[in-house]
C-alpha cells in the first residue's frame, strides 16, 4: 500500500486492521470447507469443498467467478473426488507371488 504513489500516507493501524480482517475471512471460508468434507466423510479440503461454501453462504458470493471455473466432480469413497490408483494384485491368473524386479545398477569401470 505505501509502495503505490496513488494511496499515498496510510495509518499505522491500517495493516493491522487488514491483517486482523483477512485472518477472520479465512479463518470462515476454510472452517466451512473442513465442515463439508467432514460431513461428506473425506479427509482432505479440496477445491469442490470451497466451492460448496461459497456457493452455500450470500457472504462469499463476491467469489462466484472464481469458483464457478472449478469442475464439479463425481465424488468417490470418503468424499475424495479423485481416488488413488491401487495395485491389484489379484489381477495374476496363475496366483503366482511375484517378486519386484531389480535394477542393474551402476556399471563398474571393468565392463565399459
């Protein structure tokens, strides 16, 4: 703000008064998207869970636009709207254990 010849003298108070401010809007919008995924049973906030605060609370609509570029997602197991990829290791026929395959590892000088 002192940085802008425009604004000119700001009080001492002012980023005090703007720290405090932007402290208890965040402290809103991340304690709602905890609550929504807490309710939808997932472990992480993620952009879907903002999107649903914003959208659900007249106090947050001046982030309309901003939100309304986040994809709506079919949401998965635990309220995670992307699930981690898992080995199947059922996906053998023979029912065979297969041991990890090792690397060769740094050639000596001998072998060049």
């Amino acid at each position: 703000m002192q940085a802008d010849e425009e604004v000119g003298k700001v009080a001492q108070v002012t980023p005090v008064a703007v720290n405090k401010a932007l402290e208890l809007f965040m402290i809103a919008l991340v304690t709602g998207a905890a609550a929504k995924a807490k309710e939808k049973g997932g472990k992480r906030v993620t952009a879907q869970h903002l999107k649903a605060v914003v959208e659900g609370d007249e106090q947050f609509d001046f982030l309309g636009d901003i939100v309304g570029r986040i994809a709506d997602v079919q949401e998965g197991a635990g309220g995670e709207g992307r699930k981690r990829k898992e080995k199947n290791a059922s996906s053998d026929s023979d029912g065979e254990e297969k041991k990890p395959k090792k690397g060769k590892g740094r050639r000596k000088k001998s072998d060049e």
